[in-house]
C-alpha cells in the first residue's frame, strides 16, 4: 500500500477515536444534568460498562485495520498503519491540552 494511503488511513482511524472520545467526554461532564443523581450500585455499574465499550470501541478504531493487514501478510504496512495512527493521536492529544491551556 502506497504511504500517502497509510497516512490517510491512520488520520481516518484518530479522526474517528477522537471524535468518539470528544462525544464520551461530553456525556460524562455532562452526566448528572443528563442522568440525575445515582445514588445505587447502578451508577458504577453504567460507568465500567462505558468503560469497557470505550476500550473496545476505541481498539477496533486504533487496532482493526492494522491487525487485518497483518493477517494479510502485509505485515510492514500494518505496522507503518499503527505508528500513523498513533502518531496522529498524539498530534490532536497535544492540539487538546494546547486548547486546554489557552482557554
């Protein structure tokens, strides 16, 4: 596979996550207006089920295609996949807490 293609591929991937995570962030900031006070053993249980279904969400986002690639014996593309997207995620972590300290 081509590198402009890789390079695209991995900024859908962190695109994609980090949309998801903006979206999940919202949700928890926002959890007591949208949820009310939970004063049972619901409240925790809702939480590490959010928890679990980020991680796999997320993995799928992050993981999915290189391991795919890898499985394709196209395993130098699969690795150049995972850095690209990794890469990017640090780029938009680092955009993040640039806008964070600036606000």
């Amino acid at each position: 596979m081509e590198e402009i293609k890789l390079l695209k591929l991995g900024l859908r991937n962190s695109l994609a996550t980090s949309i998801y995570v903006v979206i999940v962030a919202m949700i928890m900031n926002n959890a007591e207006r949208i949820f009310g006070t939970m004063k049972s053993i619901i409240g925790p249980v809702a939480f590490l089920l959010l928890f679990v279904t980020s991680a796999a969400i997320t993995g799928f986002l992050v993981l999915g295609q290189p391991i795919m690639l890898y499985f394709d014996n196209q395993r130098r593309d699969a690795v150049k996949l995972f850095i690209y997207t990794i890469a990017w995620l640090f780029a938009f972590t680092f955009i993040a807490l640039a806008m964070n300290i600036l606000w």
